[in-house]
C-alpha cells in the first residue's frame, strides 16, 4: 500500500464544532496542563491521565504508584453465578436435623423482606441439608460432601461466613458486587483497577473475562458487569470465548497480512492523534489504546490460549472438562495462565447456582463442576509461587434461605433468595489462611459476628492491592465517584 500524505480538510461540522469550545471547556484542558499536573501532587484522588508507552497502551494509572504496599499483584474472582446454598456447602447447621419441617420462627425471621417466590407461602418449613458435614485440616472447616476437593485445602482458605447484602434479586445483586452499585451504568471493580493501577503486561488487557455455564437453569450474565462506565473505554473488561476466535473481530479480514494491517493503524492512529489535539476528548486516546492493543492480542492471545504446552498432570489436577474450552475447570488452568502473564484482573462467572427447586438433585452436577477446578487454581499458584501475591475469591450474590421454597420433603427441597447472611472464600494474597470469619445464628439467617457488607469487601479487595479505596475516585457529572461510594470499611481480621 502505497502512502499518499494529503492534508486534512474540515468540514462545515468540524469548523462548528471547534467553535463550540466555551469557557468551562477551555479550562477544563488548562486544568489538565501545568495547573492540574500541579494539584494532582497534593489532591488524592485528582486525575492526570494515564501514562502512555509509544504505542499508546497505559502502563500505569492514575496512581502511579499505590497508596500503600500491596500484598496482591492480581485478582482472580470466581464468580458462582445464581447464589450458591451456604448451609449445604459451608455453613454447617446441625440443629436443623431436629428442626427439619418445622415452622421458621417468627422471631428469626423479624419481618425481613422475602421474594414475590415465596412471600405468599403459607408455611416456611425448615429444610435441614440433605448432605452431610466433617471437619477437615488443621483449621477444622466444616466443609459438606459436596465439596471434597475443596476439604483438601481448607487450611488455605478464609472462609467468610458472614457476608450480607441489600440486594435480593440476582441481577441489582450481581451487579452491586460487580460495581458497588445496585443501578447498572459504574465501573466495574476491573476496570476501577485498570484506571487506578494501570497494566504490568503490555500485551494483554488488564481485565480479561472467562464465561461458563452449569447444565441447570442458569442466570444470565450481561456484558455490562465487566463494563468501564463512565471511566474510559480502555477499562473494559475484554471478554476471552471459546472457539476458533476468542476476542472478536481481533484476527485480520481474508487478504489483509500483518504488514498491511500495521501501516492502516499507523495512518489510523496520525488521523486520531490530530483529532485528539483539536478536541481533547480522552477516548480519543483510548481509542488509539485499543487498536494497538488489538494489534499486539493478535499474537498474545492465541498464546495463552494453547495449552499444549501443559503437561498431563496438570490436566489430571484440574479435571477431565479441562480438556474441554468453555468450561469452568478449562477457564480456571486459563486463569492461572493469564496470572502467570500478570494480569491484573480476571473474572470468571459460572452460570447455573440457581437452586429454587429440586436442590439436592441439582446441586451436586453444579459443585462437580466448581469443586475440583478451584481447589486445583489455589494449589497450582501455591507449587508456582504464585498465591502469595494472587489474591483468589470464590462466591455468588448472595445466600439461600433455611426454609423450602415450595413443597418440603425428607430428600428434597428448593431454597429462595437470601441476602441477609451468606458464605464466599479467599485465598492467598495477604489474605490469613485457615481461619472462618463471621458467624450466622443456628438458622443461617441472621448474622451473630463479625458482619462483612459488599462494600467492605471490596474495600478490602483495594486494601490489598495497595489501593486505598477512599481515594480512589472520579469525577463525573459534578460529584467524584469511587467503588465502594460512601461505605466501606476494612475488614482487618482477615488480614495476614
């Protein structure tokens, strides 16, 4: 392709626009030359831009450098998608054997809120767990049989028994863990990363998203949850698929070769750049990002998506479906992979947690396909050295109620929404190991210890990453933003 160098010619619209530039716009880009690089040395939270390589990939945030050490380098989320039940996995309640059928006492309950699912029950029977509940490690984690693999490493987990939420439909819920918000359009916790921290691999995104689904009923997951909202569009997560293709529209149409496709990015990036200088608008500059990132993931990712180069034993460790691209265990050996590439965060949603009837049939498939998978990432990081600085999370939305939803019998049950007390895991990361935090009253219904809201979650997600979560913000539409809002608080007994 030969070059023609042209000059550039405005049309009417560009001549109107650039006459459009008004007072407050005018000092909005003074505000990001001498005078904002100056407030941003005493204003926490007060933003220059990103840094930029040659090629137009961040390679740090806003920040710099974090507000303290951090413990954690990455995150990687497993995401139970549909609310796992605590009592029949972590939550041990043996007093529902003998309660098994009986009424929830009035008292317990408190007039909580209940779903449109079963605030028209006329009873709330009491299900005790079908499955049954030992001890295990030195820690002594009651862990039920359902989870066996994840028995094996319990002393490396903290096990937070006492996680609660406002939220108690699945859709505000997911996305208030997602973005510290129940309303959709924030940033999502990626993406709040990706602008604060910026990348440590330049040829790969920052946030990268792995999908898989159970064989029951599973919620839908919206691209939304891995959405920039109103941070720049570089934030976004990136969405890894199975396939022949696992980013969209990243390999090069039929007869375009990777020399033709440099220098038509090259002309790009020269046409954007004095678009940018004109206007200033910053998703100019993310747009540039973009396209050379896509540029650079068209050697990067098929890379790490190749496991052939991973030995059979690795295989054997995560499970016969890791074999299989899609799946939770194929995303999990994934996730190490990316890891091990540093990227900062990668989110998996497993679909398919959704228990209102027809629970312990239904379960059992579903913790088959999380169990060993999750217990083989946590192991796998610690042999690489690589769960010391790799913080891991396992949990949905929220939690399961104690009674039956629907028609109760000795060896079967449906169990409703419950944001009121729930259970998630975490490993590594500066994260103490082998400790359970919190506890719930005999119910699992209310929480009698050591209370841990969403937004102190992720105020402790941040705090290990070196991030302190009150100065992290932005400002849109005359008010700065952060992840956690005005809540939050650090939850220090988990700390190592």
């Amino acid at each position: 392709m030969k070059r023609i160098n042209r000059p550039l010619v405005l049309t009417r619209q560009d001549h109107e626009q650039a006459l459009q530039l008004n007072r407050r716009h005018f000092l909005s880009k003074i505000g990001m030359g001498i005078g904002g690089a100056a407030l941003s040395t005493i204003l926490p939270g007060c933003s220059s831009t990103p840094s930029m390589d040659l090629m137009g990939q961040a390679t740090s945030g806003l920040l710099n450098q974090p507000h303290l050490a951090p413990k954690a380098k990455r995150v990687i989320y497993l995401f139970q998608s549909g609310s796992p039940s605590q009592m029949d996995l972590f939550d041990y309640k043996p007093l529902m054997h003998e309660l098994h059928g009986q009424e929830l006492p009035a008292s317990v309950r408190m007039g909580q809120r209940l779903t449109r699912m079963t605030s028209n029950q006329t009873s709330l029977p009491l299900a005790s767990s079908y499955f049954s509940f030992k001890q295990h490690g030195q820690s002594g984690a009651w862990v039920s049989e359902l989870m066996p693999h994840t028995a094996k490493i319990v002393d490396d987990l903290c096990f937070i028994k006492s996680m609660h939420t406002e939220a108690i439909n699945h859709d505000p819920a997911i996305t208030f863990f997602q973005t510290g918000s129940q309303q959709p359009g924030r940033p999502s916790i990626g993406s709040w990363l990706s602008y604060g921290l910026g990348s440590d691999n330049k040829n790969l995104p920052t946030f990268i998203v792995l999908l898989s689904r159970g064989l029951i009923r599973p919620q839908p997951i919206y691209s939304r949850l891995w959405g920039n909202g109103f941070l720049a569009s570089m934030h976004q997560g990136v969405q890894l698929r199975s396939g022949k293709d696992p980013v969209l529209h990243l390999s090069n149409p039929p007869g375009i070769d990777p020399a033709s496709r440099r220098e038509a990015l090259d002309h790009l990036k020269e046409l954007n750049a004095m678009r940018q200088a004109d206007f200033g608008d910053p998703e100019i500059a993310s747009r540039i990002a973009q396209y050379e990132m896509a540029y650079r993931m068209q050697t990067s990712v098929p890379e790490v998506m190749d496991l052939s180069d991973e030995p059979e034993e690795v295989f054997e460790m995560y499970g016969p479906d890791s074999r299989r691209p899609g799946t939770f265990a194929a995303n999990c050996l994934l996730a190490r992979r990316l890891a091990e590439r540093d990227v900062k965060f990668i989110q998996l949603y497993h679909m398919g947690w959704d228990h209102h009837v027809d629970l312990p049939k239904d379960i059992i498939p579903q913790a088959k396909d999380t169990d060993q998978p999750s217990a083989a990432l946590v192991t796998d990081l610690k042999r690489r050295g690589l769960l010391e600085d790799t913080l891991v999370v396992w949990g949905g939305e929220f939690g399961r109620t104690i009674y039956s939803q629907g028609q109760l019998t000795a060896d079967n049950y449906g169990r409703d929404h419950h944001p009121r007390c729930f259970t998630i895991w975490m490993a590594g990361g500066g994260i103490k190991p082998g400790i359970t935090y919190g506890q719930t009253d005999d119910f699992s219904y209310n929480i009698v210890k050591d209370p841990v809201h969403v937004h102190d979650f992720q105020a402790t997600l941040l705090h290990l990453l070196g991030i302190d979560h009150e100065r992290l913000t932005f400002k849109h539409q005359g008010r700065r933003y952060r992840l956690t809002d005005v809540h939050g608080h650090l939850v220090d007994g988990i700390l190592a």
